[in-house]
C-alpha cells in the first residue's frame, strides 16, 4: 500500500519510495510495478501526475484526479508558483548556502539515443504515455512540466537552470576513499528553482558535491562505502515538501514527508537525527518572501556564494 499524505475531492499525494517508477518506460521494461497503476488500484479511480520523480527519489508524488485539474497543476509548476524542497546527502562539505545557477543541456535516454534523437526537442515517446479514460493520453497533452528526475516534457537545447540550497550538517568519517585519508559528507536542503530534467542530481555534481547513491551523477567509490557502513543501496534524495495554491479552492496547501526510513537509517548513523525533524523549521529563516513562509527565497543579486556557470 502506498502511503497517502493529502487527499481531498481533486487532489491526492503519496510518499513514493525509492526504487518505484511513477508509471511505465521502456527504459525499465522489465517492471511491473508504478505509482500510476498502484495508487489507480489502491483508490479505485484514475490519477493524473502532477510531475514526477526520479525512480530513486523518495517523498512527495502529487496527483490530480481529474484532466483538468492537471492542467492547472501544470500550469502551476510550469510557471514556478510551486515551492519544492528536497533532502540529500552529498559528499563533501558544500559551502554554508548559495545558488548555483547554471543552464542544463537536454540529457538524452537510452530510448531516445536509440531513436537518433538530438539534442534538442524531441517527439513523445512510450513512456509519455499514460492510461486515461478513453484510452491513452499523452504527457504533453497534459501538459505535464518537468520537476527534478523528469522524463517526457519538450525541451531546447539548453535552458537555464537554478537551485538554492543550504548546508544543515556535515560530518568526516575515518574511512580512506581515493588519494584522501577520511572522507566528508553533508546533509544539503534544496530548493529548485526551476525544473530540468535531473536538475538536482546534475547541478550538485556541477558543484563537486555528487549526490551519494547516484550511479549517475556521482562517485562510485564513495556508492560502494555506503553500502558497505550503512547497507544504504538507494540515491540518498527525498522530497520533503510540496506547497503550492490549491488548484481548485486556491488556499495554500503544504504537503510534508519526511525522509523514508531507509534515508532517515543513514542520516541517523551519521548523527543527523535531531537535523531531519528541525529541517522544516529551520526552513523559515531561509530566503526572501513567499507565500508560504517556510520557503522564502534568497536575493540571488545580493548572495555572495552564488554558483555560477
């Protein structure tokens, strides 16, 4: 059973965990398993996502239970008028807070590698595809956006791109990795600003702060150290928090998970326990005004760590 956050008469949240696709690729042909279908299966009535997720990201998914209401959802996400947050644990010690702000190029997959596809925007392709009422309905008919760990939306060859975080903890172990005799971690908040395929994952390895658990992105040596201590096999990022205007009656709504447990396992053997249920407060006295308080937002002009390209 998937866990529901929040759910009234047009919306519905779930805390997705790590390793579950939010509906069917081609990428991953072999699964049978996607929140799409599950939660479908679960409520008895079709759902619409919101965005999406990276398979290895855990925390809030939100879906519409009606086409138009996921138009306005995207519209929503499209035009930045939803405040995200995210977890992570990265290695080494980033700087205190900042921006990094830099254009992303269109990552190709395996599908559209395959396809000749280029750079740029590209045609729909299977995974766009989702079950509706008369059928099938495409992703983009929907007009769906992309969030962190996106896959389907139409892109240029490059757009910009921008994240804010800031360092909540940061921890040295006595464990040897590459030329170095211990090896150092973070505990990062993340707040994007905007929603690229990958963005998150690409933009802490940007930084030289990969992600740990990103076969992708990151470092397989420090990957391999973690399953070693802490028998952690997932990408250690989670989306903690979802606020936004309702879509129908337009009263604020904040959606909050915590880390799953399979996150909060390693945060709390790295002594960071106590950060994971202060995180959401400690959020308030970060960044300039929002409509909802607990995210407000940096003056990139005046941020003196800004990360540039």
């Amino acid at each position: 059973m998937l866990e529901i956050l929040y759910r009234d008469d047009w919306l519905i949240a779930i805390h997705k965990p790590s390793g579950l696709l939010v509906h069917r690729s081609p990428i991953a042909a072999h699964e049978e398993r996607f929140a799409v279908q599950l939660l479908r299966d679960q409520i008895g009535r079709r759902v619409y996502p919101a965005h999406r997720l990276d398979r290895g990201t855990s925390g809030v998914l939100l879906f519409a239970l009606e086409r138009e209401v996921a138009r306005t959802l995207a519209q929503r996400f499209e035009s930045q008028a939803v405040d995200k947050r995210y977890l992570a644990i990265v290695r080494g010690h980033p700087p205190e807070h900042g921006i990094i702000d830099h254009a992303l190029l269109r990552r190709l997959d395996p599908v559209e590698v395959r396809r000749g596809k280029g750079a740029g925007a590209r045609d729909a392709l299977p995974e766009d595809v989702e079950e509706g009422e008369d059928g099938q309905f495409t992703a983009a008919e929907l007009e769906t956006p992309q969030s962190d760990g996106v896959e389907g939306a139409v892109e240029p060859a490059a757009q910009a791109a921008r994240t804010r975080f800031r360092r909540l903890a940061a921890v040295e172990l006595p464990h040897a990795v590459d030329r170095y005799p211990t090896s150092r971690y973070a505990l990062v908040e993340l707040f994007p600003e905007t929603g690229r395929r990958h963005q998150i994952r690409r933009h802490l390895k940007h930084i030289a702060h990969p992600i740990i658990g990103d076969a992708t992105y990151g470092k397989g040596r420090h990957n391999r150290l973690f399953q070693q201590l802490f028998g952690c096999h997932r990408l250690l990022l989670a989306c903690t928090r979802l606020a936004l205007a309702h879509p129908v009656t337009d009263a604020a709504l904040d959606i909050i998970a915590p880390p799953a447990e399979d996150f909060a396992t390693v945060a709390r053997a790295l002594g960071w326990e106590a950060l994971l249920a202060s995180a959401a407060a400690q959020a308030d006295a970060f960044g300039a005004q929002s409509p909802f308080p607990v995210l407000r937002r940096l003056d990139a002009a005046n941020d003196p760590t800004r990360l540039s390209r």
